[in-house]
C-alpha cells in the first residue's frame, strides 16, 4: 500500500486509478485513509466475495 501512495501520481499520469478493498468498514476506512494520508479511495467488501474470487 505505501508503494501505491507514494507513486500515485505516476499512476495518475498514465491514466491509471487506483482503489483499496478490504473487509473493514467504511467507518475504519475513513479514519485510515486520514491517518495515512492516503491518496485513493478504500472500498468497504464487507461479504469478502472479491477476496475470495
């Protein structure tokens, strides 16, 4: 992950977005993303069916 938010302008520059996914809420993503400084969006997969897949 801090691979991606330290070179997220890179992506950005080639057009690519980027996303988080994990299993915690919305809630404690938030707080997370704040925290961290994190530059892209987490998504809340509560049901786990993308890590699964």
């Amino acid at each position: 992950m801090w691979d991606y938010r330290n070179n997220v302008l890179e992506f950005i520059q080639r057009g690519i977005v980027v996303f988080g996914i994990s299993p915690d809420s919305q809630a404690s993503h938030k707080s997370f993303t704040e925290r961290n400084q994190l530059p892209f969006t987490l998504l809340s997969e509560t049901e786990k069916k993308v890590a699964k897949a």
